[in-house]
C-alpha cells in the first residue's frame, strides 16, 4: 500500500480495529488517541461511550456530534466436540454475505482466524441448495480438532468476532474500502470536526461522541446524551449508496460522491425541521453538496439522542455507503469531507439565539 496520509491512517486505524457490540475497547483507544488532541475534557460513560468536549465562546449551549464505535459481528456461544465454534449474530447480518468469509476470533491469548462455514452444497438435496443457509447451520472453523484444542488457543463462549477486511485505498484512490465503515466514519467526523475548529470561533460547546452499542438498539447514545444533555444532536453514520447494479430511485435515491446524505427520516426518529431546514440552508450558502434521503428500515442514534432530557432537536447526516453490514464497505472520500465540513459551519453557526429559533421551528 502507498504511502497514507494523515486522514488516511486515521481512518485506517478507526477502521482496523475490531469493537463488535458490548467490546469497543481497541476503537475508543484510537478514537481517544486522535481526538484527545482537539478536546479540552475527555470522560466516558458508564457503558464506555467517549466524549470529547471542546469548549466554546460563551459555553452557554451544547451541540452532540456522534458516531458509533460499534460494528457488526459474532460472539461465540459454544464449542461443539469436534472443535467447531457455534456463534450468535451481534447485529444485523444477511446470511447470503456470510459463508466463506474470513473472520477474526477475539480470545484472552490473541487472535485467531477462521472461516464461516456450512455443509458443502454438494451433499444437498436440489431444493434446499436454492435455499439460503440459515444462520444456525453456520459455524466457525479455526483448525482446532477438538473442543480441549479450541480452549488451548483460548476460545471461550462469550468471545468476540470481527470479519476480516484490511482498509484499502482503490485504484480510484476517492474510494476506500474497509470493514466496519458503518460506523468508524462516523468517529472520524466527529474527530475530525474538533480538529477543524482549532482556532476557529463557536459560541456552543461541542461534543464529539464515540457512542458504543448501537448496532443492537442505539444503547450508548442514550446514555452520552443524558451525560452530556445537549441542546442540538447530530448522528453522523453511514447511508444507503444507490449507485449499483439493479437498485432504483425507489430503493435507494443517494449516489457516491455527490455529498453527504440529510436523512428526512428513518425507523427511530422524523428529523427535527427547524434543524433540517437550518442545515440545508447553510450548505446552500456554502456551496457544500448535499443529498436528501430516507429510511423506512434502520436507525441511527439520532433515535437516542432526540428522546434525551426534554426533547433534543436531532438530525442524521449519513455517508453514501456501498455495501453496509458485510465484510467489505466502500465509501467516497469526498463526501466524509463534506460531512465535515458542513458540520464546522453548523457548530459555528449554531450560537444559542440560533438555538432558540430552531427550537421553535419543530
């Protein structure tokens, strides 16, 4: 791989490292490793969310911009006698992308790989071969031969499992391509927000949020936002790129590298108007591209966040992504600069008048 730069690596090391649900350990450390420097206070929560905080002007008000650290995966539930781990979904999976696929088992003596496996189609009856295989037929292999020999490597029920998908930069080099996009870019913007606002002026304080737990339910958002009780929230995530083979403007309307996705709404939450039309317009001013789109399935922590306190103007801005909750995403650079750069304009904008009108603007 060629040289990264700074904001490459960055996202490398977001995205190269494994946090399925319940153990996002390794990425809040490099979360904390590359927003520390940007961030005046720097606390948790008591599930493990990160929160940045980079104080403003008047610090009479406070905007949440937050990802979340969490990415799909497995937990292994038992070990079978032949040395077979038998695993659980920790987030949404599809089976079709999961046979064959590398994976990365997380045990107390190191890291193991192995492969999804299932029983080989050859030795199926011709109906159930045009049936995808369900979950529970699926197992992990790591060459143990034995129960006593997968404890030996230090596998245990209970332990986490990444796909494996190193970050690669495409030979179209505005596309990268990593596992667990959905939703390290989202950490990044957030750090990447902070380190923009050095030596810029914003009246509110800003919050940028590594939130744990929200492939299972947007736990961690809940949790940061009563910590912080913001008066604005962002959820910055990934989005629905519809820019492949046989999808339509009625599945998906957002493409790749024609800027950030505002979402009007999702399963968890209708966006705040007064807040959406107040973004919107700032894009327009700054001539920073923009899509609109839409969710009927799915969720972002801007669900959480909302339904904090008394109530929480929220907004999701998303990133077009190709490819979310398999082993191998891949998104445009330029519209994660764009994300970023919309937000520097907001948290600059956002001064605690132009608070107190959105809120009036529901």
């Amino acid at each position: 791989m060629a040289q990264l730069d700074n904001t490459l690596q960055m996202l490398k090391d977001l995205t190269d490292a494994n946090g399925i649900p319940g153990n996002e350990r390794e990425p809040r450390e490099v979360m904390k490793k590359y927003i520390s420097e940007y961030a005046d206070d720097i606390s948790t929560d008591h599930l493990g969310s990160l929160i940045a905080k980079k104080s403003g002007k008047a610090g009479a008000s406070k905007i949440m911009i937050t990802g979340h650290l969490d990415e799909i995966g497995f937990m292994i539930s038992n070990v079978d006698d032949n040395g077979f781990l038998k695993f659980q979904t920790v987030g949404g999976w599809w089976n079709q992308v999961m046979l064959a696929q590398r994976v990365r088992v997380m045990t107390n003596k190191g890291d193991i790989i192995g492969v999804i496996g299932s029983k080989p189609p050859h030795i199926l009856p011709p109906e159930q071969r045009k049936k995808p295989v369900e979950i529970k037929d699926m197992f992990i292999d790591i060459g143990a031969s034995s129960k006593k020999e997968a404890a030996e490597f230090g596998v245990r029920p209970g332990d986490s499992v990444v796909p494996v998908c190193d970050f690669t930069v495409m030979n179209n080099e505005k596309l990268l391509m990593a596992k667990a996009w959905d939703n390290r870019i989202g950490c990044a913007i957030a750090i990447e927000v902070l380190k923009r606002l050095q030596g810029q002026e914003h009246s509110a304080d800003v919050y940028g949020v590594g939130a744990v737990q929200e492939e299972i339910g947007l736990r961690g958002a809940k949790t940061a936002a009563n910590k912080v009780q913001p008066d604005i929230g962002f959820a910055v995530d990934v989005g629905i790129a519809g820019d492949t083979p046989g999808v339509s403007d009625n599945d998906a309307i957002a493409d790749m590298g024609k800027g950030p996705q505002i979402l009007i709404y999702d399963h968890s939450m209708v966006s705040h108007k007064g807040l959406r039309d107040f973004v919107t317009d700032l894009a327009d001013k700054h001539e920073i591209p923009y899509q609109f789109d839409a969710m009927s399935g799915g969720g972002t922590d801007a669900g959480s966040i909302h339904l904090s306190g008394h109530g929480v103007p929220s907004l999701a801005i998303t990133v077009p992504t190709r490819y979310i909750h398999t082993h191998a995403a891949i998104l445009h650079r330029d519209d994660f600069e764009h994300a970023v750069q919309l937000l520097v304009e907001v948290a600059k904008a956002l001064d605690e008048e132009t608070i107190k009108e959105i809120k009036q603007n529901a």
